[in-house]
C-alpha cells in the first residue's frame, strides 16, 4: 500500500509515479535519480529495466550506502543520482515487498 499523503507530499513527481504501481516492465529510466546519461550507462551494463537495478539493490541487501557506491565505481552516477535512486528503490520495497 502507497504511503500516507503527508509522505506523498515530500516526493517529487516522479518518485510519486514511481512508487504510484508495480515495477513491471519499465525501463530503468523510470527510476528517480537515473539521468539519461546515467540510463546509458546502465544499458551498456545490461540494466536495462528497473527490476534488474532493483535486483542489485536487493543483491546487497538494501544497503544504501554500497548500493550507492557501486553506482558511482561502476556506473558513473553522480552522489545526487545515487542517493535519489537509492532512495527510490528502498521507498519502492517498503511499499511493495
């Protein structure tokens, strides 16, 4: 179930659409936080759908802290970019798993 809306009210638009249904098929652009440059080099790694870049934050645990810095070593994020995609997956599991 969705957070209450006081919480909703703090996302930005599109952590709220993110977080709005199940991952599905989205392309992994749809995470908040993944530029388009960022997106790129995420599909040069063969991640090219969010449930596959959901699957490596749940690979470590929900570590924020080593998810956030294997997007930075190995696939160029920004710190901006990894704490918003952190940050968007761990919302996303405390709605949905």
């Amino acid at each position: 179930t969705l957070r209450g809306s006081e919480e909703m009210d703090h996302m930005s638009p599109r952590l709220r659409a993110f977080l709005s249904e199940p991952i599905g098929e989205k392309d992994v652009c749809w995470v908040d936080g993944i530029s388009h440059e960022l997106a790129i080099n995420l599909v040069t790694k063969g991640i090219n759908k969010a449930y596959i870049l959901l699957g490596q934050f749940l690979l470590m645990h929900k570590n924020e802290a080593e998810f956030q810095r294997w997007l930075i070593c190995c696939c160029g994020a920004t710190e901006c970019e990894a704490q918003q995609s952190s940050n968007c997956l761990k919302e996303w599991c405390a709605c949905f798993l």
